[in-house]
C-alpha cells in the first residue's frame, strides 16, 4: 500500500487507491467521509461515500457535494474526538439528514483528521452488526487516517502551488516580453563607432536597461543602466527610467545635465517610497572628432582598450551618487578622445560580479583580458568576453541580470 501510495500524484486516484486497499485490511460495509472546511457549525459536507457508484472529486466537483446541517455527524464531527459507537440507531433520528447514508448500520468508529488542531474533516467506518468495532483499534485508526489525510492533503497543496507558479510564470513572462520590446530593437549605424549589444536578465524580466539616442550635429548619445534588485519591480522601474530618458531630448545634449534630470525625476516620483535607485553611465559621442562626453551615476566604470599602446583605461574620473537617492545631486563632466582602433566596452555589475563554482567573481582583470586582442570587431568583441565569462562561471545561470555594450572606434 505504501509503495503505491508514493506513486500518487493526484489526490483523488491516491484516496482512491488507499481505499481500495485499506478495505482489505480493515473490513467494512460501508463508509464515509465529512468535512466542515469554509463550513460554520453545524452545516457540513458529504465528501466520499461508498455507495456513490460515481465518486465526486471533492477538490474539482466542490458544488457536486451534498451540503447538510446537524444531526449525528454533525455532532461527532464538532466534537473533534475520535469516537466508537456500538449501536447508532438509538441516537439517530427520524429527520437526521444523514440517515440516507447511516440507514441499516449499526457500528460505528468516526475517525476525525486533524488540521491546526480542529477536525475539519472526519471518517467513518460502519457496520451492521452492532459493536462491530474493538475499542482498542482505535488508536491505531486514527493515526493511520490523519497520516494519509496529511500526505493527501500535501499532494493537494503541492498541485495548488504548481497551478500558482505556472500562472506567475506565465505572467512573468509577458512582463519580460513587454520590458524586452522597451530596450532598441536594433543597434543604430553610428560613423565611426562599430556597435554590439548583448543583453541577458537573470531569470524572466530584468532591470538592465540601454539606449541609444541620435542628436544634433551628427552625435550620439550612449546610456547603460542598472536597477537595483530583480525581477518585475526592477523591470517596472527599468521602464519608468526609459520612458523619463527618451521624453528628456533636450538634456539628453549633455551628459551631466542628462543624469541629473533623471535623478530629479526619479528621485521626486518614484524612488523616494519604494527605496530602489538606478546606476548609469551616459555618454555623447561625436564622430567628427571622436570625442566622448560622459558623466556617471554610481555606475560601474567602462573599460576602453587602447590599442594604440596596449592599456586598457578605466572611466573613472567621474562617479557620482546612483539615481533616484537624492533629488539635490549634482553630477560632474568630463571628456577625452578615442583613437582609431580603440574598443569602448560598457557593462553592468551583471558581467564583473558572475561567480564560478567556488564562489570566486569575474571582476574587472578578467574582463580586461578578455578585450586584449586588437583589431576585432564590435560582436567578435562581444563574444571574446561572453566565452570568457561563460569558461569562467561553468555556464552557471546568472544571479543578475548582464548587460554588454560593446563599441570600436574606426
């Protein structure tokens, strides 16, 4: 019975099979099953009986069951004790409700399952013969009927949560469909500036987030961010962070401006409540003169290889607070030159904070050496650094979202 039991995964064949087999053990004529669950005394419902010849389904046919209210069972039922009764007839009475289903028995052992310590549910074993039932079987009955009342009512709870989880699954998943059509649907032809994107949320949607913006005069304006935390409320605040970027054309000219427009808007409408905040890096590029603008938001710095000489630089002159902390923040301006054959690489802690196995991080040396070679192109770029990354963490799923915006300077 045990081993059968254990194949069980709907309740209804489980509670089907463990009474077929339990009829073997304990001789019965006839049986039955209540429940006062959602029930306030003394209404209770018929469950399982017998002598249904089409068993209703309580967890899925819940309308199918009939509803009754007070009588014997009723009694035992809200008593929560387990009881044994040599003769029913006497305490039954002629308008019991349940005398359709107790009619021609005379024994009974009523059998109560424990939930938080009331009976809400309860069997009973029935004879016809009177005194049917050894008083000393039943302690054994009654742990025998809550343990597999526990373990059905597991299954139950375990098809519950599966149910749950495919419904949130699926919404997570139009929620990451909706966030993934909000990032650009192609990289834009920018002169002298070979692009490659490479964009990977943890698990559904994401709070990654990058954009590109083409402005007066030729130049362009690049942006990477990241939302702190994961999953839909980084995903939520990702998109409220783009709609403020992309409605922002005239801040967008000046990267300091740019950013703090951004934090004021965060900071006054969305942030100060929910306790999230945003790291950025944005920079203008103008490839008449190859000269990049950019100011920082608590973002990590981006790594330029200059192929010229073989150094790989950090853009870490300017590293201001994170949007969204401080409405008040000024952020600071700086700029420098790209040279032919230089490699622009902007990323998310995503990439430098993925762990191996023995918890080690890829950090910024490894991401550094996997830029090394010159010459390559934007997305041989972006797989020179996603092989790295891949060797590195044993193609391990990522704990956060990871995010690649990779340029090269012609």
């Amino acid at each position: 019975m045990m081993r059968e039991m254990s194949r069980q995964t709907d309740p209804q064949a489980m509670v089907q099979a463990y009474i077929n087999r339990i009829r073997s053990l304990l001789p019965t004529e006839r049986s039955l099953s209540v429940s006062r669950r959602d029930l306030t005394h003394p209404q209770f419902r018929i469950t399982r009986f017998s002598g249904w010849a089409d068993p209703i389904n309580p967890w899925t046919e819940k309308d199918r069951l009939p509803l009754l209210s007070g009588g014997l069972l009723a009694e035992l039922l809200y008593g929560d004790e387990p009881v044994v009764i040599d003769d029913i007839e006497p305490r039954l009475a002629p308008d019991d409700p349940a005398r359709p289903y107790l009619e021609g028995m005379r024994s009974l052992m009523a059998l109560p399952n424990y939930d938080q310590g009331e009976a809400l549910n309860m069997s009973f074993l029935l004879r016809s013969l009177p005194a049917a039932f050894d008083r000393e079987d039943l302690p054994e009955r009654v742990w025998m009927s809550n343990l597999f009342g526990r373990a059905t009512h597991n299954l139950v709870l375990s098809e519950e949560v599966r149910r749950a989880y495919a419904l949130v699954e699926r919404e997570l998943q139009v929620v990451a469909d909706i966030q993934r059509a909000l990032l650009p649907e192609a990289l834009p032809a920018i002169p002298k500036l070979d692009l490659a994107v490479f964009y990977r949320a943890s698990r559904w949607a994401g709070g990654d987030y990058y954009d590109l913006f083409a402005l007066p005069d030729g130049r362009w304006g690049l942006l990477i961010a990241d939302v702190s935390g994961h999953g839909t409320p980084a995903a939520v605040l990702m998109a409220i962070t783009q709609t403020i970027a992309r409605s922002s054309s005239s801040a967008q000219l000046v990267p300091n401006r740019f950013l703090g427009h951004l934090n004021h808007r965060l900071a006054r409408g969305y942030t100060d409540r929910s306790g999230h905040f945003v790291t950025a890096f944005y920079a203008v590029f103008d490839p008449r003169s190859r000269k990049l603008e950019y100011a920082s938001a608590g973002h990590n710095p981006p790594r330029i290889k200059r192929c010229v000489d073989g150094r790989v630089i950090s853009l870490d002159a300017v590293n201001g607070l994170p949007l969204g902390l401080f409405d008040d923040h000024d952020y600071q301006l700086t700029s420098l030159y790209l040279s032919p054959g230089d490699q622009l690489v902007l990323y998310t802690d995503g990439i430098t904070e993925a762990a191996n196995p023995a918890g080690q991080l890829f950090g910024t040396d490894r991401l550094d050496a996997s830029i090394s070679r010159c010459g390559q192109s934007a997305v041989s770029l972006i797989h020179s650094i996603r092989d790295a990354l891949d060797a590195f963490t044993d193609q391990r799923p990522p704990s956060d979202d990871q995010t690649l915006l990779v340029g090269r300077v012609a």
